[in-house]
C-alpha cells in the first residue's frame, strides 16, 4: 500500500510550485507554459501561465502542443503490440523490413543494427536532434533514398547509446511493413481511441483553432512564430499533438503497470508496458540527459522509447523529454509514490525538462519521500529465528533441515561449527543468547534478511538468503565479526 497517497498540496508548496512556472514566462524562456501533477487519477495542480498564442488566451488542460519526443513511447507501444500479437521479433536485424539500409564508415564491419537496438538507442547510428526535427514532412520513399544512400555508423550496433531520431524514423517503416498499414493510421485505431485520447493525433486539426498552442523561438525582435511541419515518414520520432489531460492519462497509464495495482485496461498489457521502463542500454554520464545538475550523479538508461533514472534517495524515475522547433515538452513519473508530471511549453527546446524536474522534486521533499524498507517475508524471518538458534546451539539434524544443498556442499558443517565456534570465542562470547537485533535498512530482497548478535567485545553479523524454490529453505548463510 502506497504510504504516500496525497489528497492535496498544501498552499505554501502551491505557491512555490506556482513561482516556478511564473518565473518561466516572466524571465521570456517560453511565451507560454501548462504543468500538471497528479498521483492517479487524482489532479494535484493543473496551472496555465502565459499564452498559448501571442494575444491570445492563457493555456488550459485542454490546450494542444506539439509533444515532440515523448511521440516515441507511442511508437513503441504499437511495436510491442504488434510483436505480442507475434507478428515481428524484436531481435531481427532493420534489412528484414527496410531493405535499402545501406551502413557506411565502420558500419561496414557489423551486422545491421536489430530493431531492439534502434528502439533502446543502441543501433550505432549518430545522434542527431538538429536534422532530424525538420525532416517530420518527407516521405516514405525520400526516407529509404537517404537510408540507400548510406547511413554513417559511428559505433557497433548494440554496444553503446546514441540518441538517434532516424532510427526510429525506421521503426516506423518496420510497423507500416509488419502490418500492412499507414503508421498515423494504426496509431490512432490502436492506441489513441482505445484510451480515449481524443486531443492527440499527428496533425493540428485534431482540436479546434481555440484549443491550440503555437509554436515560437526567439529572434533579435522577439517571439518569432514558426509553422507546424506536416506529418510524413519522420512523425514517429515526435509529430504528436497532445493537450496536457491526454499526456497526463498516458503517463498514468504507463506509470500504473509499475504498481501493485495496475491498470490492466488498454492496448498492451502490463508486461509490456513494464519492459519499456526498464534499463536496456545504459547512458554515461555527461550524456546530458540529467535535467538538473545536482542529478548528474544518478543512474541512467533507455529502455524502449523511456528513459529510465536511479536514484540512491528517491529510487526510479521515468521520463522523456521532447523538443522540437517550437516546442519543449516533459513526462516524468516516480515509481515508489506513483507521482507523475507533464509540462508542455511552446518555444524552441525552452526546457520543460528542469522545469517538470524541480516540480516534481518540490513535491518529494515536501512530502519527506524515504526510500522504502524491502517487508521482509515471514517464511524468511521463520528461518532466520532457526538460523540464529543453530549459531546459539550447533544441531546437525536442525542445519539439514533449514539448508538447501549447496550450503553443505559449499561448507562442510563441521567446518561451518568450528568457524562459529572460533568467532564466539575471539568475541568473548555472546551477552545475550536469545537476542537478533534485525538489520531492517539491509535487506535487498523479501527472502534476504541481515542480524546481529551481541557479544562481550563486539557482535556476530549474520545474513541468509532463501532459495527461489517452494519449499524455501538457505542457500546463503554466512556469520561473521561485526
């Protein structure tokens, strides 16, 4: 059960979390911004500051922008739909379904990169955010020209992460080849209505005029309005439209199958969608993609079409973060708490991502967020107490009945006593025979568990770990000075 269920913010933490999207506009990084923090279903703050179009209204949950590339985990979801229906594997090489990929520089000395690699950015290919934004329009047949013409490789396939926005540019062309059909197309029948996400789509004409947010950048005369790229080849890399709501229930919907309780509804099931969160390549540091600076020291990968933050306080993060010309757009979600954020802001990658951080960060120490205890399992702490009694008390008979095999093999129990017995006897024996002061803050596991002994001139340290079989019994079990 989540001990940490918010009914509401309080207003001091409304206000700084307010300040932080009015700073936004005020210091003219975006004309516009739309946050909201939810947990569940539940909408903890939904705030429009600025203007959706210059002159125009303040921005609502209804509002439209460009999300850019929070668009991938759209695409991915429709792979991993079509690869649960068992009608691609993930494992086979891009040439399968675009045989035109022609691979160039080292690319000559690898296999082609598979489509799990391109869609957990590990297929070789260069990162390139710059070029790949304007190329939304372009058609199927200019994309497999460029691709023909070679595409430049500057690591082996599936060794190291490179953001790459052409690969799944390619992706797209393996979901059209797979199932016959236009990609918007198959997005909108298969994932959009499905979960009545009615203000996302691929084209601005999916809301009203008054529901629209336009896209700027700044110039020497101020916020210069830039027009919406079409959709084409390259729309699976970041051509969505979507209001703030929308984002929103994706995210929760995501964010939901890493619960206890998960939404089981909708086009791909928890599994899948569990996968997608997970570390598939890790991202180095200095890779940039710490979105504030005292995080650089946190964990990072890409899973397919997340990216995935370990955090020693806080645990996992998941998030994506899209920019396109116009737009900067945020999705970020805490595991442990089922916190999640979207910010969506309508100028040129204005850095939504610092912004939904610092929310969401704002929100965590509020609330004292600790990492929580691994709950110990009885069963574990049943032979943990019969455990502790055989270092009181050696028993051959008991230590064949709580050990798996390979504690026996591993150590002989003679050999396993008469450690013991020296242990005891350096430590000055033990002070209290009955006593396991239980190390809570230690177990990795709910069949793990690590206790201490008193003794006369220190104590005893003792770990178990259970085997994964049913009946579980030891298959660690170490005791040593503390």
């Amino acid at each position: 059960m989540n001990q940490y269920l918010i009914n509401e913010l309080d207003a001091a933490l409304m206000t700084r979390l307010n300040q932080i999207l009015e700073d936004r506009v005020a210091q003219k990084n975006c004309p516009s911004v739309f946050a909201t923090l939810f947990q569940g279903h539940n909408i903890l703050m939904q705030t429009g500051i600025g203007e959706r179009k210059i002159g125009a209204g303040i921005p609502g949950p209804e509002t439209v922008y460009r999300i850019a590339s929070c668009s991938k985990s759209f695409t991915v979801v429709m792979l991993l739909i079509l690869r649960d229906r068992g009608l691609v594997n993930l494992d086979s090489p891009i040439t399968d379904f675009v045989p035109e990929f022609t691979q160039t520089a080292i690319g000559h000395a690898y296999d082609p990169p598979t489509i799990r690699m391109l869609m957990s950015m590990s297929g070789g290919l260069p990162t390139d955010d710059p070029w790949a934004d304007r190329q939304e329009s372009i058609t199927n047949e200019t994309l497999r020209a460029i691709v023909s013409d070679g595409v430049l490789l500057t690591t082996a396939p599936g060794t190291q992460f490179q953001y790459s926005n052409l690969g799944y540019a390619l992706l797209g062309q393996v979901i059209e080849n797979v199932s016959g059909r236009p990609f918007r197309d198959l997005v909108k029948e298969e994932i959009l209505l499905p979960l009545n996400l009615h203000e996302t789509g691929y084209e601005e004409e999916i809301v009203n005029a008054e529901q629209l947010a336009h896209g700027y950048r700044k110039s020497p005369d101020g916020w210069l309005e830039l027009k919406f790229s079409r959709p084409g080849a390259f729309s699976c890399i970041g051509g969505l439209f979507s209001s703030g709501r929308n984002l929103a229930e994706w995210v929760r919907w995501l964010l939901s199958a890493l619960s206890d309780e998960p939404d089981r509804t909708g086009p791909l099931s928890v599994a899948s969608r569990r996968e997608m969160q997970q570390i598939v390549t890790a991202i180095p540091h200095g890779a940039g993609v710490a979105t504030l600076p005292r995080h650089a020291d946190r964990f990072f990968g890409y899973g397919l079409g997340l990216i995935s933050e370990r955090d020693t306080k806080y645990g996992q993060f998941v998030s994506h973060t899209g920019g396109y010309p116009g737009f900067s757009s945020h999705m970020r979600w805490h595991a442990p708490t089922g916190l999640g954020v979207v910010v969506l802001e309508n100028a040129t990658y204005s850095g939504a991502a610092q912004t939904a951080t610092e929310l969401i960060d704002q929100v965590l120490e509020d609330i004292a967020f600790q990492w929580p205890v691994i709950d110990v399992w009885t069963m574990t702490r049943v032979k943990a107490r019969e455990a502790n009694s055989l270092i009181q008390q050696w028993d051959d008979e008991l230590a064949s009945q709580i050990f798996e095999e390979n504690v026996i093999l591993d150590i002989p129990l003679d050999e396993r006593k008469a450690q013991i017995e020296r242990l005891i006897g350096e430590l000055g024996g033990l002070t209290d025979s009955l006593s396991m002061q239980i190390q809570e803050d230690k177990s990795d596991s709910p069949l793990h568990m690590i206790w201490t002994i008193p003794a006369a001139h220190g104590a005893l340290t003792c770990e178990i770990r259970l085997s994964p079989k049913t009946p579980s019994l030891i298959q660690t079990f170490k005791v040593s000075r503390n």
